[in-house]
C-alpha cells in the first residue's frame, strides 16, 4: 500500500508540474513580447524537479554584460515563472551559469557572477511573492556545466535554472510504523 502510495503521489506530482509548464506557456503567451521571450525559456522535467532555464540567446542577453543585474525582459520573465509557482508547494533551486568567457572586471570570476545572478533571481521571486522558506539553495556553478558542452563560448551557456524539487517522502515507501 505505501509504494501504490508513493506511485500516485508521483504521479500528482508530474501532472503538476505539467500544468505548471502549461500556465507558464500560457502566461508568457499572454505578454505582448511572447514571441521574444519564448526564446529565451527551455523548460523539462529532470530527476531533480520541473527545471525552467532562462537561456541567453545570441544578441539578446539576461544580464547587462558582467552584471548581475536582470534587465527588463529577464524580469518579465521571472515575474511570470513567480506567478506560476507561486501556486506550487514544491521548494525552489536556483542556480546561476555562465559561459567560458572571464568577466571583465579585475578579481570578479565566473563564480562570483554566476551567484550573484542566482541571487538576483531570487530577489526577483521573493518580491513577487515568493516565501523566502521555500528558497532551498542559490548556487552559482560558473562554466561548469554548460548547456552546450561542445561549444563553451555560446550564448545559451549563461542562464539562470529555477527547479521546483520533487519532494521525497518523509519516510521511505517501505517503512512501518
């Protein structure tokens, strides 16, 4: 019986995340720059959770430069993804990537960046409601794992992943009580 149970709760879990990747495409849908700002997303649902990626594309950035400051369209979109988790119990990764190239700036690595654009984001979810409990890691993992391994340079490399965790079990699915 508790495995049947864990086997609905996963399954509850999956068509959730499913109708959140739904009224996330649905929201941005109903911005007027959706076209634009649809490039920019890469949604799936991973071992971890329902990852969304706000991917830079070439020409059109996230982030000014070597900044860790979002610029208009990155709030738009991360004010959509808040809208549309807001509604989910599930805790909230954030992780902050960047391509090969160093940043300008003398002493400031990738590392840095990448975190302080995590944080960023996370600012940026908390102040559209989003409870800071439900924050469970902002990291910044630099060029180290690139979207596009083969090409380490490319845009799509810098970007911001939010993942909205599965939730294990209290106890194991064999455990009696």
């Amino acid at each position: 019986a508790a495995s049947t149970a864990s086997t609905l709760a996963a399954r509850r879990e999956g068509a959730e995340f499913a109708s959140a990747e739904a009224s996330l495409r649905q929201a941005l849908q109903d911005l007027p720059e959706f076209a634009e700002l649809s490039k920019h997303l890469i949604m799936d649902q991973t071992p971890e959770g329902l990852r969304i990626q706000l991917v830079d594309q070439e020409g059109r950035a996230m982030f000014q430069g070597s900044s860790a400051e979002p610029l208009p369209r990155t709030r738009q979109l991360l004010d959509a993804v808040a809208k549309v988790i807001d509604g989910l119990p599930n805790r909230i990764s954030i992780s902050g990537h960047t391509d090969s190239t160093l940043p300008s700036g003398s002493g400031y690595t990738n590392w840095d960046l990448s975190s302080d654009r995590a944080n960023a984001a996370r600012r940026v979810l908390e102040a559209q409601g989003i409870d800071s409990d439900r924050i469970y890691q902002v990291t910044g993992k630099a060029a180290s794992e690139p979207l596009y391994p083969d090409d380490p340079e490319q845009p799509a490399n810098r970007r911001i992943s939010i993942v909205l965790l599965r939730e294990a079990p209290v106890l194991p699915a064999d455990h009696k009580l």
